[in-house]
C-alpha cells in the first residue's frame, strides 16, 4: 500500500449559515476564557475557544466556526484562517488515537518516509485517513520541534522520538 495520498481538507468543508449551539455550562466556559482578555481585544481568545468547540463537537465543522464568530464578532473568515493554520485543530472527524508524522526536515531525512509507510502499512491506512473502527487518523504534520531526536511522531499530547520500525509497532501494540 502506498503510504502517501494528498488530502486537502480545505476543499471538504461545507460551508453553510448553520450556527451550532452549546449548553449553558460549556456556554459560561466560554465566557470565562473571553473575560481572561480586554474587551476590545475578543479575538485573542480564539484559539482557546477553537479548543472548546473541538472538543464539545469532536472536531471544528462550519456550525462551531459561524457560531465562535458571531461570539466573538468577527468575520467567518477570520475564524477560518486560524483553524487551517494549525494542524492542532481537526476540520473532520478523527480516529480517538491522532497519529502525527513530523514531515519536515530533520524527520524527513532522519527516515520519516519509511516511518510513514510503516504506520500506514500497519494499519490498512493512507495518510489523512480514519481506520474503518475510527480508532486511528494518520496525518502528517509540520515541525513538531523535535529536530534532534528525528523522526517522531505525536500521538494525542505524548511526543514518541528516535523512531524506528521496531520502535512504531511497540507504540501501535501498546494502543490497543
């Protein structure tokens, strides 16, 4: 299986007028980040606010985006910007075990093409794909900032360095 097929997320988002709603206390955890700023500075509560929305609907979709941006009055553009910037928001559904290949670099030279293989080989997968029990996405990712122990990878918050193929299945097993 070849390891590698482009994915743009971008081009699968729907874009509609839908505004997603949130209950009462996930609502005053939003306000209680916004009132971290000044006032005339709302937009600098964004990306902790993205988080929110990720979490509460498992991933940032147009509904969360329209929502956060007449929360925080701005343009939906605005909004979109930030999210398909960082590769730390989701613009669809992911598996509960995000597996991030560093693919700058260091990593790339250090064997992040054989790692990727690997993984995906492993699990039936391409990069940018969900395992069909949705317990894996593979994505691969810019710097993570490890330069020194390339390659690695990031699975949810842990940094797993100096990969290996041996190294990969021990991690992939102790998932299970």
């Amino acid at each position: 299986m070849a390891s590698v097929a482009p994915t743009y997320y971008t081009n699968q988002v729907q874009v509609t007028d839908e505004a997603a709603s949130f209950s009462p206390s996930v609502l005053e955890e939003m306000d209680s980040h916004l009132a971290k700023y000044p006032s005339e500075r709302k937009r600098s509560a964004l990306i902790p606010l993205l988080f929110v929305i990720q979490r509460e609907r498992g991933y940032v979709d147009n509904a969360g985006v329209n929502f956060l941006a007449k929360f925080l009055d701005l343009e939906v553009t605005d909004v979109w910007e930030t999210v398909t910037f960082y590769s730390m928001f989701n613009l669809r559904k992911i598996g509960r075990h995000h597996i991030q290949i560093c693919k700058t670099l260091s990593c790339r030279v250090m064997g992040e093409p054989e790692i990727t293989e690997h993984v995906c080989n492993k699990l039936g997968i391409y990069v940018g794909e969900t395992t069909a029990d949705e317990k894996y996405t593979v994505s691969l990712v810019e710097c993570l900032g490890s330069c020194g122990t390339a390659p690695m990878m990031q699975i949810g918050f842990d940094y797993h360095e100096d990969l290996t193929t041996e190294k990969v299945d021990r991690i992939l097993d102790s998932l299970k």
